[in-house]
C-alpha cells in the first residue's frame, strides 16, 4: 500500500462555502414558494370565478394573496432573488393539469 489515504473512504467535500450554500438555498426555497404562490393564486381565482365565495370572502381572499405577495417579495429581496432568477425545471402548466385532474380538489371545493 502507498502513503495515499483512500480516497474511497473520504469525506466528500463542497468546494463552496457556507454563504454559498446558504444562498443557494434561500434561492431554492424561494422559487419554491413562488410555484405555490402560483398554484394559490390560480386556486383562489378559480374559486371565485366559480361564484362559491361571497364578497367578503373574496376580499379576505385577495388581502391574503397580497400578504403572501408582500412576504414573498421581501424573501427574494433577503437572499438576492430576481424573478429571472426563478427559473425551474419545471412546467407549472404541467403542475395545474394535475392539481385539476386530481379528485381531492373536486372534494374541497364541494361545499
């Protein structure tokens, strides 16, 4: 055997640091909240064209929607996140497709 340590039995390493990798995250769970943002918004806008809420649900609704808004603004500002930024490989039309085939949403939204 050589003096070489076995490279098989090191630890794997980042070559990023801490900060990197905290950002990286804040971005990723960032863009995660917006595609649930999405889904929300669609959702409530859904239930409202449906005629199932009434006024003031509907503007309890679209004050919730703003706040969430707000929030999620003041993240991507926190971490450094442009909406460019949030770019993910995945189709959100694709996504709302399956939300709308899935029998659960039909049972939620029975009154």
């Amino acid at each position: 055997m050589s003096g070489h340590p076995d490279r098989r039995n090191a630890p794997l390493r980042l070559g990023a640091d801490a900060e990197d990798v905290g950002r990286g995250l804040g971005q990723l769970v960032v863009a995660v909240l917006e595609i649930v943002r999405e889904l929300l918004e669609r959702r409530a806008l859904r239930r409202v064209d449906s005629g199932d809420l009434d006024e003031t649900q509907i503007e309890r609704l679209g004050r919730a929607l703003q706040e969430l808004e707000e929030k999620l603004a003041e993240l991507r500002e926190v971490f450094g996140v442009e909406p460019e930024d949030l770019r993910l490989p995945a189709n959100l039309g694709e996504l709302l497709a399956d939300e709308r085939a899935d029998p659960r949403w039909k049972e939620e939204a029975t009154p």
